[in-house]
C-alpha cells in the first residue's frame, strides 16, 4: 500500500505545527517512506538522516492535535523491520510529555522513565518487575501477532531510574541483551 501524504493547505505558525507533530526515533537504518505507512494518518513525513545514509529519526505532521496525540498513544513501540520505536512530542508539549500519552501527563525536566530495546518477543511485565523491581509503571506493547515489542517504565526519581539503567547495561533479559534509553 502507498502511502499517500499531503502538504498543509495553509501556512501557520510553528507552535500549532508542533502541537500536531511527532518524532520518531530508533528507526532501521534504511527506513523507506512506504515502512513508514503505519501512520496511516500523516500530512506528511519527513525522513531526517544526518549522515547522508542512514536514517535516525522521522517528523511526522498530522492534520490535527488530536490526531497526533491518536498516534502517540497507539504507536508507540510499533515495530519497524524488527525495531521498536520510539514516539516523542515535538516543540512545547514535548518538554511535558509523559511515555504514556495523554494531554494530562506530564513530568519535570529529570528523566525518571526508560525505553528498552531488542526485549525478547516473550517478555510479560512480570519478567520485567523481576528486572525492574523500583519501576513504578511497566508497558510491555504487543505487536500485531501478540508478541513483545518494546519496553516502557517509569520510576519514583531520576536516581532510581539511573541506577536502574547502570544495573542493566550489558545485561539481559530472557536471553536477549537489552538497550535502555
């Protein structure tokens, strides 16, 4: 299927233009726009690839804020030739945004939340808990087919979460070595 994409009709300022944008990271390294039809709901698209070669990250624009936030919520940890993404806010909303979505949450400038990468596909939360016993919320998104696709958790403090990635680096979890971000 084809992605079709279509440009705003009208110019309008940056901060509306980022309230109903996303960025997309931890995308395979030769991402195309057709892999990129799981946004099914984007304006437009933009591949960004500092290198000339590999692509690191997308802007995704979306018709409305709403339809980001849609995004947001149901995409995050989508899996991409084996990759799990990962979904940020742009602009102002992205200083406040919280992994799990919503236009409530929010978290100060510390970071008390991880991203794992490469979890194995039959990790449950319980597995996790055992990982991440400090972990004050746990996600585990399943793929289409039912299996793990990414990690998400928060944590009481900044600290607690650092030392929770210290723990872990070089580590795995049902045989897999994870990635924290």
């Amino acid at each position: 299927m084809k992605l079709k994409l279509e440009k705003p009709k009208e110019k309008d300022n940056k901060k509306d233009r980022d309230a109903r944008t996303l960025l997309a990271k931890n995308l395979p390294y030769k991402v195309t726009q057709d892999e990129l039809e799981v946004f099914e709901d984007a304006m437009e698209i933009k591949i960004i690839s500092k290198d000339g070669k590999n692509k690191e990250f997308a802007y995704i624009e979306f018709k409305t804020e709403a339809d980001a936030e849609k995004t947001f919520e149901e995409k995050q940890g989508t899996e991409i030739n084996g990759r799990s993404i990962s979904l940020y806010y742009t602009g102002e909303k992205g200083q406040n945004q919280d992994y799990r979505g919503g236009k409530n949450c929010t978290w100060s400038s510390e970071s008390k939340t991880l991203v794992l990468s490469n979890l194995s596909y039959n990790a449950t939360e319980e597995i996790l808990k055992e990982a991440f016993e400090k972990a004050t919320f746990i996600k585990v998104p399943q793929s289409q087919n039912g299996k793990s696709k990414g990690k998400i958790e928060d944590f009481n403090s900044e600290e607690d979460a650092k030392s929770a990635k210290e723990a872990m680096e070089d580590g795995e979890i049902n045989g897999n070595k994870v990635t924290l971000e």
